[in-house]
C-alpha cells in the first residue's frame, strides 16, 4: 500500500509552523505505528517575507518574539524561547529555504534533519537562518557534505521554492502553515489540535481504501 501523501506549505519564520511541524510529526510516528504503514509528508516552500529587509530593529524584534510564548504554550514540545543575544533578525524567508532544498537533494533524510535543525535554530536558540555564517554552521552540524553546500545557489532550487510559493496561493493558503491531501487542492489553514489532523488523516485513508 503507497503511503498516504500529504502536502505542507511552511516558512522557517513562522512560529505557528513550528508548532504544527512539532505536531504533525507526533501524529506521523503515531499512525505509522498503528498502521504499520508510512505517512509521507511533502514539505513545501512558502515565503513571509520574500524581500530582504537587512535594517530590521533588533529591539522591536525582542518585542515580537514575546508572542512566541503563547505559541509555546499550544505546543511546548517545540521549546521555544524568546529572543536572546546579539544576532540579528532574520533579513528575508529565502536563504532557509534554499538550505533546506539544498539538503534534501542528499536524500530525504539530509531534508528532514535539516528542516528541524533551522526550525530549532531560529525558534529554540536565536540564531538567524538567512545570514550565511549560521546556514554553513548548521550544514556542518549535521555532517552533510561540505562541497554540496553551494548547491542552494542553484537557480533551479531558487524557482521550486517560488514555484511552491506561487502553487500554495492557487491553492488558497493566505498564509502558513497550510495542509491538504496530495490529490486534493482544499487547504486546512492554520495551526489544529493533534485530534483534528489524525481524525482527517484516518478518514483520508480509509477513503482511499474503498476507492
């Protein structure tokens, strides 16, 4: 039996797509272990701030940041922290995407490690994911292939990432995180209960059984 495919737009910067990233995970290990089958999920780009904006002010940063607590306090598996240190706010949504591409072109187990580690970089420990000094240190934490880490200058890994963005609005996501089934185009905005993905996935697959 193929596994059930479903498609996720996030972006790195959003704290809500943290919080259902951490959820959705829990849900995948859950059902796969019920169904002793998978639940692939296709992670896809989805850009906040598409323009760079180098001059963001750190204090209002700092600021913004205390939101995040009540992002925590939805999911506190996630272990997110308020803004601390010197680094800068992140410019733009793009130099994380494009690092995150970059490693699933080693395999899809090179994405997944890289998607967690830039969304805990950012949400867990302050680090800015669009200057390229953190991208590199996170690429080198994971032990991926030094020389391949040019690859997110790639225009090809460029256009999927605006490509994605640009089929996430056809789909009608105003914004992220945004779930559907592969074969659908009906977006579930926002970030649900636990409950409600499982529920929806369950249905989703027993659907595709009687068909």
């Amino acid at each position: 039996m193929p596994p059930l495919e479903v498609v996720v737009y996030s972006d790195f910067l959003c704290p809500w797509c943290f919080n259902v990233y951490t959820k959705l995970e829990s849900v995948r290990a859950a059902l796969e272990a019920a169904w002793g089958e998978a639940i692939h999920f296709d992670w896809r780009a989805y850009l906040l701030r598409p323009v760079e904006k180098p001059d963001r002010d750190l204090e209002r940063f700092r600021v913004y940041t205390e939101g995040w607590r009540q992002v925590a306090e939805d999911e506190p598996r996630a272990g997110f922290r308020v803004w601390t240190g010197d680094a800068r706010p992140p410019s733009h949504s793009l130099p994380a995407h494009l690092v995150a591409k970059a490693a699933h072109t080693l395999g899809p187990e090179a994405g997944a490690a890289m998607r967690e580690r830039l969304f805990r970089a950012y949400f867990c420990e302050s680090r800015d994911i669009s200057a390229d000094d953190t991208l590199r240190a996170l690429w080198d934490e994971l032990d991926l292939p030094a020389e391949r880490f040019e690859t997110r200058r790639d225009a090809d890994l460029e256009t999927r990432v605006l490509a994605e963005h640009e089929e996430a609005m056809e789909c009608g996501a105003t914004g992220v995180p945004a779930v559907r089934m592969a074969e659908q185009d009906f977006v579930l905005m926002g970030a649900q209960p636990e409950a409600m993905y499982t529920r929806w996935f369950e249905r989703a697959r027993a659907a595709r059984d009687v068909e």
